[in-house]
C-alpha cells in the first residue's frame, strides 16, 4: 500500500532542503490536507538562480553519454517507484487512478526520447562559396546550451508536463530553475529526488521550488535566466512575456479545441474517442474536447450516442478503479465552470446530460444551441464540458473550428483525403488529428499553439531547440 510522507522537501541546487513546512497541498477528492511542502522564499530562488547560473558552463560541457545516462537513471528510477507516482497523482490532482498510471506511463516515454536526443545534437556543414567574394570560405554551425531556465509548471499534468520542460533541458544541457504548480508540487518534487541522485550534474543543475505566486516574481523577471517555459493560462501566460525582458519565452497555453464528425466517419470509433477527449481526468486539459461539430445527416444519431455514453460514466473517488470522473482541481473551479453552464443556458442552450456540481465534482456535461458568444463557447472550459454543433458544409465547418481566438489542436474524423489535406491547409491550430480527438499526444512529436494559445513547440526534440542557440564557425581556407 501506498503511503505518502508528511512533510516534503524542495530541491535547492540539487539538494533537498526543508527550510519550513508552509505549502499545504489537499487531497483533492476529500479536501483534507493530505502532506506538507517547503515554500521557497525570494531569498532562496535568488539562491538558485545564481547556482543555474554558476551551473551554465559545465552543464554545457557534459558529454553526451552522460546526459543520456542521467535521463536513463530517470527512467529506472520512475519504473521503480511507478505506484508512488501514481498515487500521488490521484492525491494531490484528484486524477482517477487509471488516468494517473497513464501520466506515469508517458513521464517515463518522455525521459526515454530525451536519452534518446541527448546523443542526437548535430550541426550542419555549409558551403560558403556561393560567389567570387567567397571562394576558399567554409562555414559549419551547432546548436549550444542557451543558458539557465525558468520553468513554470501546470497543476493538471503534474507530471509529464514538468517532465518536459527537464527532460530536454537535461538533453541539450541547460541548468534550470522550475516553479511547480502549488496545488500540485509532488510529482516535480518526487523528480527532483531522483535527479538528487545523478552526482554528474554540477551543483546548480537544477532547482525545484513551490513558491507562491507574489513571490516568484523572480522566475519571470530575472535577467540571469535566458529562457522562460510557461505551461497555464493565457490571461497569466501572456501577463508574464510582458515582464520577461530580453529572455526567450515558450508558452503553452489554453484551448477550446474542436473536432469535426463527417458523415463518413466511424460512429462507434469517434464516440469511445469524442468521450474520452470530452471528460478524461474531468475535462481539465488544455486540449480537451469541448466543440463537437457534426455532420445534419448523422447528428441526432451521435448526438444520441454520446449522451447514452455520458451517462454511463463513473464519478466519485479517484482512488477507485472503475472511476472515469473525479474532482476538478478546486471547487473554486467547478463553480466556475458550473455558472457558464448557467449563464448558456439564460442564453438559450439545451443541457443533454449532466449539468450538475456538487462541491468539486461536476458532472459530465453535453448542451446543444450554445450561443457563440457565450463563455462555455469562446473561453476554455477546462472541465468536464461540451458543445454540440451542426454542419452541413465541411468549408463551413472549418471556419468554425478556426472561429476561435484558440489555436491548440483539432480533430477530424473523416475517410475523406481530401478533406484531410484541406483541413491540414485551413485550420489555424498547432495541429490537426486526424479520426482521433484533439487531445491526442505523443510525446516525440510536435506540440504547441498558435494564436492565444501560446509561443514555441514542446517534444523533446523541438523544445531542444528552444533552448539552445546556433553557433556559427567561418574558415578560410588558403
């Protein structure tokens, strides 16, 4: 069985400290308080940006192999400890335990391709002489280390999100300082034990700190940090590429992700997928289902469809396996979200099914004649909702899923190639799914937004490229 400690550490210049205990985190399914971490103080952020600092040249000189065998400790040491990580997901989250085992699943993918690219950091030999002016001349460039990093984290991936931000960071060789989300530090923290671990990382290679919003101010303004990696909200993401300066910012943002359903398309393939990418861990991802936009001829069909399978989802206690829905992170946020539902509704919406909040569990809810100015429309809902639309012109339907001031993913079930190629030219989004939901990942690929939903690409390939600069080398031959 599972036990978690009281108290925890935070990671400062790879080593745990315990300079109080002020970070209360609840369980998020009882409200209770379920342990107690350090808060990092100005002083001690201040003390860890000036070791990532320090830190920025040998990191930079770590051998290849080397970085590649610290991620590859990473992963044995994550297998390892797989129940613990889980469970404190499912505590600290409310993230249904089948869900939570998941995230560990693709913490440990993420760290394998980071060990993988560590090794994969080639240049280019280019040819110069292009003109007169020039013969004799020959130019090659690699990418190095950008410098010392900020990483802030989000509260709904705990885990896999953090990981990566330092999974590529470990792979190209930059030291960083990470802000994990307050309502849920243990997973980065629980990371930071077992980078703790890896004696080849200089002192300073990395820093884990919960700290309070008011007094992290530092990982957004400090000019010591060269790159900021925000993964949240836009209203907060958009506020801190303001302040940060001359750095270098990569911004994960929100959505309101849609998925469009042709008339062609596989009814009972797009419904086990529509509902997992609608309501999975409660909706509270930023590339969640919340636009359903279906074909006139088939809609009653699979409007039908998904509220019979809705319905039959399991809510309560994330601990529990045959739990789909647990709690949203707060009931602060089901509140929310539960007064847009409201507010559509006023505006003339149709509730499908569900509809109803009680503390911080929300049901599963589908409504139907959202107006387009409504909040449960054009906001990210970022909870256990969405939206039902009809089509009848697949051009048409495309401008909707690009009506949005969002641009994460997009998915499309049709057997139609055409359509593919169109929609892969049209829809302004970072990426386009297609016969699966928007929410689809694999963490190797591409991943990022356009619009108000951020800056820059995550994959631990490309976020490696964010985080690191071309040098460029001039010989001339005689």
């Amino acid at each position: 069985m599972v036990k978690l400690k009281d108290t925890y550490p935070l990671y400062l210049n790879n080593k745990a400290a315990q300079p109080n205990t002020d970070l209360a985190v609840t369980d998020k399914y009882t409200g209770e308080v379920a342990f107690r971490t350090a808060l990092a103080t100005p002083d001690i952020i201040d003390e860890a940006i000036a070791g990532a600092e320090r830190a920025a040249e040998p990191m930079a000189r770590l051998a290849s192999y080397e970085k590649r065998d610290v991620l590859e400790h990473c992963v044995k040491r994550f297998r390892e400890r797989y129940d613990e990580l889980a469970y404190s997901l499912c505590v600290e989250a409310g993230k249904p335990i089948k869900d939570a085992e998941g995230e560990v699943d693709r913490l440990i993918d993420t760290f394998k391709i980071g060990a993988e690219e560590a090794v994969r950091n080639y240049g280019e030999v280019q040819p110069l002489d292009i003109s007169e002016r020039a013969k004799g001349y020959m130019g090659m460039w690699k990418r190095v280390p950008i410098g010392p990093c900020s990483f802030i984290s989000p509260f709904n991936f705990p885990l896999n999100l953090a990981a990566h931000k330092i999974a590529p960071a470990i792979a190209i060789g930059c030291p960083f300082v990470m802000k994990p989300a307050s309502m849920t530090p243990l997973g980065a923290i629980i990371m930071g034990e077992v980078l703790a671990e890896c004696d080849v990382l200089p002192e300073g290679a990395f820093s884990i700190l919960p700290a309070s919003r008011d007094g992290a101010d530092l990982f957004t303004t400090d000019e010591r940090l060269k790159l900021l990696s925000f993964t949240g909200s836009p209203g907060v993401g958009w506020d801190l590429k303001s302040r940060c300066g001359k750095k270098k910012v990569v911004l994960e943002l929100g959505g309101n992700a849609a998925v469009i359903v042709d008339k062609d398309a596989d009814l009972d393939h797009a419904l086990e997928r529509i509902i997992f990418g609608a309501f999975y861990q409660s909706g509270q991802s930023c590339i969640g289902v919340q636009r359903i936009i279906i074909h006139e001829d088939i809609y009653d069909t699979f409007k039908d469809m998904l509220v019979e399978k809705a319905g039959t989802l399991v809510a309560g206690d994330p601990k529990e396996r045959d739990t789909f829905i647990g709690p949203m992170i707060s009931e602060k946020e089901a509140t929310r979200l539960h007064g847009w539902i409201e507010d559509a509704v006023q505006a003339g919406a149709k509730v499908l099914c569900g509809g109803e909040r009680d503390g911080a569990m929300l049901q599963a809810t589908l409504l139907e004649g959202v107006p387009r100015d409504c909040d449960a429309n054009t906001e990210e809902a970022f909870g256990p909702l969405a939206n039902l639309f009809k089509f009848n012109d697949f051009n048409k339907a495309l401008e909707q899923v690009n009506d949005s001031k969002f641009g994460l993913q997009a998915g499309i079930f049709t057997r139609d190639i055409h359509q593919v190629l169109d929609a892969w030219d049209v829809l302004d989004v970072g990426g386009v799914v297609v016969n699966d939901v928007s929410s689809y990942r694999v963490d190797n690929m591409p991943y990022g937004g356009v619009k108000d939903s951020g800056l820059g690409r995550e994959g631990i390939r490309f976020a490696m490229e964010d985080m690191s600069e071309i040098r460029n080398l001039v010989i001339r031959r005689d």
